[in-house]
C-alpha cells in the first residue's frame, strides 16, 4: 500500500495550507487597505504566507503553519487597531 503523509496528500489535493488570516475592512474609503498592502509589502510580513487572495473587502493570506498566521495577526493588531476571532478547525475529505 502507499501511504502518503498528510502534507503530501495536501499537496497531492492543492491544499497547501492549513491556516488562513482573513484581512477585512468595512469602510467606504479603502486608504487603510491600500497603506496596510504598502507596509506588510515593506517589512515583508507576507513572506510565509504559501497564497494570497483578494477579497471583496480586503486579503486573505494562507499558510502552512498556524503559528505562522498567528505570527502575522499579532503583527497587524501592533501596526493598526484590529480584531482577532480564532476560528476552529475544517476537515476536507
């Protein structure tokens, strides 16, 4: 029998990762966003993010490791006022 690892049946599926943080903002000007992009850009806090897809409202980054987006959400709450919700796990058959 071949018995693949989960990351490697991940892989297999196109499902790399295992932690997203979602990156929201509910106003009708968009300059927030815009200067957030800037800086992570800047000091390269995206840089373990493994995808990173546009939403209506703003970024959802995706990563291989929970304490990678953990790593970044505690970044954002210290560059601007956030909300952090942690939401719990989703199995995929």
């Amino acid at each position: 029998n071949n018995v693949q690892c989960p990351t490697c049946k991940n892989a297999a599926r196109d499902i790399s990762w295992s932690a997203v943080v979602q990156v929201r903002q509910k106003a009708s000007s968009k300059w927030t966003m815009l200067l957030l992009e800037q800086l992570m850009l800047k000091q390269q806090a995206h840089s373990l993010a493994v995808n990173v897809k546009e939403a209506p409202d703003g970024l959802d980054l995706f990563f291989q490791q929970r304490r990678h987006a953990m790593k970044l959400a505690e970044w954002l709450m210290s560059v601007m006022p956030a909300r952090k919700t942690t939401g719990g796990s989703v199995n995929i058959k």
